[in-house]
C-alpha cells in the first residue's frame, strides 16, 4: 500500500470527523478494489460513507497513485471487525473476540473477553471457562482476530 493513498484517505477522513480504521489495496475476480473503513464516535452512516467515498475518490483522482484501474469502497469495519494492530487491539478491550491463533500442533480458535493487551500478547478470559481463568496469546501467533457481536434482548415493558 502507497503510503500517499493511506495519508490521503487520513486527511479526508479527519476533515469530515472520522477516523480511519482500515486501508487495503485487494485484487479481486473484478479488479483491484481499494478498501478504506472508516469508524466516527456515533458509528457512520451510509451517507457519511459516500460522502468520505466522494471527497477521497477525488482526491486520489488528482495525485493519481494507482496506476491501474480500481473500484473504492468506503464502509464502517462493521459490528464484528477485523483486529489488525496494536491499535485496533487496545480499541478492543473489554470486548468478546474470536481470535485464530497458531499452536505446536496446529491453529487453535478461542473467544472471549479481552481483558489487556500487552506489547506482545493478548490477555482474554475465555468465554467456555467455568472458572475466572486468562489465556495469554502471543500476538506473533495470531492468524486472525475480530470482535464479536451479541444483540442484546429487548427489555419487556
């Protein structure tokens, strides 16, 4: 990724109040797609979205970085989001995620609250324990991560 795209896209989105969560440059079936999340204080909507989409597009229309053709694509990281760096770790803290990590014996899967994160590991307290146990995961195993979502019941009146 063009470290020029990434501060484009920083600049558009503070100077419309959003913070720029995510940005990658994916090859697909229909082309290159450039990914850009973006997350607000109050989430964003959907026309937030376009409106960061029309601002960056041109921009990055007139620098002209990626050489071939590409599609954009500005959306929130969504209610279960992707866990990527340090950052988006310590954001993540008092949340349940799902983490994919690797093992001697091969990838191990666990969920549960993320309790702290140290400079190299992640400290969570699995949700299937019976007992207030942690499990420490070193942040070089991990293979993937993201938040997970639970719709919390509606109150009866």
């Amino acid at each position: 990724m063009n470290e020029k795209i990434k501060e484009i896209a920083l600049q558009v989105c503070q100077d419309q109040g959003f913070s720029l969560y995510d940005i990658e440059l994916k090859n697909t079936d229909n082309g290159r797609v450039l990914c850009v999340r973006i997350t607000g204080v109050d989430g964003v909507t959907l026309d937030e979205c376009a409106s960061v989409s029309r601002k960056l597009n041109y921009e990055l229309d007139i620098v002209d970085l990626v050489a071939t053709k590409y599609f954009l694509e500005v959306s929130s990281p969504g209610l279960e989001r992707p866990l990527k760096n340090e950052n988006h770790y310590n954001q993540a803290i008092g949340e349940t995620v799902r983490v994919v990590y690797r093992q001697k014996e091969g990838n191990t899967s666990v969920s549960g609250l993320l309790k702290e994160v140290t400079p190299k590991s992640l400290i969570l307290e699995p949700s299937d324990s019976k007992e207030a146990t942690t499990e420490e995961i070193p942040i070089s195993s991990i293979k993937k991560a993201r938040t997970v979502f639970h719709m919390k019941p509606k109150a009866r009146r």
